[in-house]
C-alpha cells in the first residue's frame, strides 16, 4: 500500500484495540529476543530471566495458587508447567490492563500502520528463529533419536505417548530430514518482507502439524508450539484480504508497496545492515547447534563401549546357581544403551520387571558400574572379560553377595524393527 494512503486509513475501534492487545502480549511473550537467542548474550539477558523467576514464583502464589519453580532456566515461560501456566496468566492480564488504558488515552490515532509493520518484523524473526531450531535438529538428525537397544526391548504398552512418537519419527532419519528442511524453508521466507505471506503459510503448516503432534502424543511443549501457531496465522491474517480475493473471490489483486521502517537514507542502510547481521547470526547459530547435536547425541553419535543387548546364560551367587524361579535376584537380561557422554542401562530381573540404570564402563580397568537411577543403595561393581564377539562374563559385588554372571549378546538384526530397511518392492 502507498505510504500517504496507509497513514489516511481508518480503523475501526474494534481492530485497533485487537492491535494494541495482540501488540503488547506478543511482545511480552517473545522479550527479550533477540538477546537470548546467542550464548553470547546470555549475560544481557539474565537479569531479565532473574527477575521474571521470582515476579512468576510470587504471582503464581498469591495471585493463582499455582505453585511455580524454576526447572528450565529461560525456558519455563514457555514449557508446559506452572510457571508456563502463570506466565500466560500473567501475560494476559497485563497485556488486556494496558490494551484498555491505551485504548481511552489514545483514542483519536487513525490507526497503527507503522507499529503494525514494526510487530510483524520482530514477528518474522522470532518465529523464524524457532523455525531454524526445529529445522536444523532434524536436518542434522538428532532431535528424534534412534531406535536404541533399550527402546527395542521396550513393550509397546510400556511406552509413553511421546516415546511412542520419537521411535515413530526417529525410525527414518529421511523422513526426519524431509521434516526439517521445509521448516528452515520457512524461516528463511519470513526473513523477507516480499515472502513473509508465503513464509507464514508454511510456517502455519509446519506448526499446525506440531501442535496436532504435541496434543495428540501428550509431548510437553504444547504452549510454546500453540503460540508459534498464532504468531504465523496473525501473518497470514495480516494479509487475508488479498488472500482471499486470489483464492476463493477470483478478483484482481495489485502489487503491495512497503512502507519504509527508517526514512533517513543513511539510517536505512544501517538498519538493513543490521537486520542482514541478525539474519545470519540467527541462521549460523542454529546450524551450529544442529551440527553439534548430532555429534554430541544424534543418530550418527558413536554408541558407549559395552552397547547391546545381553540374554544370561548363567548367574551364580556365592558361588550357587540362582534358578530362575528366585525372584528379583536373577537377571534374564541386561541392556547397555547411551553414548560415551551418558550411558544407560536396563536390567530385566526373572519376574520381567524392568528397572533403569546409570552406566559406567572403564575400558582400560576393564570396570562396569551399574548403580540404580533411583536408590543409591543399589549398586553392582563388576570386572568384564570379553571371551569372544558373542559373550560376557561378569564379576563382582552386589551388597554383600559375589555374583557372577555369563551373558550371550544378542544379535540387534533379531528385530524386524532393526533389520528392516528400506526396499522398493515388498512381496
């Protein structure tokens, strides 16, 4: 639209007290980015983080009788939490107050032109930011992880609704990458003015599809991924009427002409300038993330020594044979899962009880801790001997008893979950 005409343009009371509303929530929702985007930056930001724990920790008591705690610094304001919870509670009520206030005192403005075009820029990098963090986690494979050793001996019946979704999308590592790329397609079009519509299409397809995800597998990002559905669906809104008249009204539709965000040509350099940087910074960093995901724990990380599946063959105790009707005593199976950074384990005990384990494998003392995720006081320490590719023998203690225990690793391929790969024809 033309810049005279755009500042001679009426709303409607109704539009511009949505504006004002949508203006001041979205932008306590995404402050302070881009601040906290960058490592770099993490100093800048904190204060702001600091300040928001114990203004969320205090209204969520007093005001909601919610009680919120700080689990995931700079992250909870947007996680399925209580402090999640009370910060959109908050954010509500502040942003209607003000909406109101700034509805009665600027009451005779036209309309918001210029602030709107300022909103949806900041908009645009925000949700492009998102889109290149969920991008690059699965362009560079990592954010659904392999179908591990453990996850294959896992019933289908033990698994939450969200592992059940992470084995569904971290079985294809293709598919993961199809995925990723058409959200970093989307980013990359919002960064544009001229593709921001194009951009916020997708992004509302990319998001939708996430939402439907989150709710329907009960992951727990269910707030953070809704609200990047609204940011997009605002951009396309923003533009609905020119939509509309192309997609369903069959009318003509003419060229738009941008209204400038600085006028000062010197000025406008600068801040293109700095857009430019901010775009490459946001676009490097996110790369940078996802290809250090993949090393560090993604579908091409090399696993922890040790890493498989183990079937007893035998398990003497003080010297006995411990039968496998002695309950809680005898292993029937011991899983060695995790990456060198954080190794796991599962024992399944002759009463298929399954309990978790952390791991710790010293390959020159040629040691194997098992010590309990959850009691302290449960703790095996073993010496290992690797007699050939297909068995381990296991000495050690455990409380006061010595065991012994002879495993025969089972071949991973016995899984059609494993095994299968891809072919083109199925008979």
């Amino acid at each position: 639209m033309d810049l005279s005409i755009a500042t001679k343009t009426n709303w409607s009371f109704a539009r511009k007290f949505f504006f004002r509303f949508f203006f001041l929530y979205f932008f306590i929702y995404c402050f302070p980015f881009p601040l906290d985007a960058f490592q770099l930056l993490d100093r800048v930001a904190q204060p702001y983080y600091n300040l928001l724990d114990r203004l969320i920790i205090a209204i969520g008591d007093k005001w909601f009788h919610l009680h919120a705690h700080v689990a995931f610094p700079t992250f909870d304001k947007v996680d399925d939490s209580y402090y999640g919870l009370v910060f959109i509670y908050f954010n509500l009520l502040i942003s209607l107050t003000v909406a109101i206030t700034w509805s009665l005192v600027d009451r005779k403005r036209k309309n918001y032109e210029k602030l709107f075009s300022w909103l949806k820029l900041y908009l645009r990098f925000f949700l492009a930011a998102y889109l290149f963090g969920y991008g690059f986690v699965k362009v560079f494979p990592s954010q659904f992880q392999a179908i591990t050793a453990s996850r294959l001996t896992m019933a289908v019946g033990d698994q939450s609704p969200m592992l059940l979704a992470w084995n569904f999308m971290g079985y294809s590592t293709t598919m993961m990458k199809l995925n990723g790329w058409v959200e970093v397609l989307a980013g990359l079009l919002l960064l544009f003015r001229k593709t921001t519509t194009l951009g916020a299409i997708l992004s509302t397809a990319v998001f939708s599809f996430v939402v439907a995800m989150d709710f329907c597998f009960n992951v727990p990002v269910r707030l953070l991924a809704s609200h990047l559905l609204i940011m997009s669906l605002f951009l396309v809104l923003s533009d609905s009427q020119r939509l509309l008249n192309v997609f369903v009204l069959n009318k003509p539709v003419a060229a738009v002409t941008y209204m400038p965000f600085v006028i000062h040509p010197v000025r406008r350099k600068i801040f293109s300038g700095l857009l430019i940087v901010l775009a490459f910074c946001l676009l490097y960093s996110s790369i940078a993330k996802g290809f250090k995901a993949e090393s560090d724990f993604g579908q091409s990380a090399p696993h922890g020594p040790l890493y498989g599946i183990y079937n007893t063959d035998y398990f003497l105790r003080n010297g006995d044979t411990v039968l496998a009707n002695e309950k809680n005593i005898r292993w029937e199976q011991l899983v060695i899962d995790g990456g060198g950074w954080n190794q796991v384990g599962v024992i399944k005990f002759n009463n298929d009880s399954r309990e978790k384990y952390q791991i710790v494998v010293d390959t020159l003392k040629r040691d194997l801790i098992i010590q309990s995720a959850t009691d302290t006081s449960v703790k095996y320490e073993f010496n290992y001997f690797i007699p050939d590719s297909n068995h381990i023998r296991l000495k050690g203690l455990w409380k006061k008893d010595s065991l012994e225990v002879l495993m025969i690793k089972l071949d991973l391929d016995k899984f059609l979950l494993h095994k299968e790969k891809f072919k083109w024809i199925t008979e």
